[in-house]
C-alpha cells in the first residue's frame, strides 16, 4: 500500500499550523520528512505522529475580538 505524501503547506492545513512551522519543525528534525527533489514531504502518519506526541496549546495571549477590546477598556 502507498503512503500518502502531503507538501509542507497541505501539512500545515492538516496540523494547523504555518507553513513555516512546519518547515522550522522539518529542519530542526522534530517532524519527519522525506525530500523529493527539492520540496519536503511528509507522510500522514509521519504527521499523526507528531500531532500525538506535540504539546497542545494552552490558550497564551490569543486575540481578542474588537468589541471584547473596547468592553474591557471602557469605563464601569
């Protein structure tokens, strides 16, 4: 059976992450690749594999919606 191989930008879309993130994670070795020619690639379970073992993301600063902005900065 054939594995099916994802560019670094569908990798992204299915990690949910930038491109460059998983290019950073691709250099640094800590996402699996595969080099065909001169573009990275990247196995779904290569990927699934990473997902598991990645810290999920506890929220940090975020972005805040306009309205929430101007809620917080008005006066009581």
């Amino acid at each position: 059976m054939e594995e099916e191989l994802m560019t670094a930008t569908e990798a992204a879309a299915y990690l949910g992450i930038s491109r460059a993130r998983v290019s950073l994670l691709a250099k640094q070795g800590r996402l699996g690749r595969q080099i065909a020619g001169r573009y990275n690639v990247f196995t779904r379970a290569e990927l699934d594999t990473y997902k598991a073992q990645a810290p999920q993301n506890k929220g940090g600063k975020g972005k805040k919606s306009l309205a929430g902005a101007l809620r917080a900065a008005a006066p009581a």
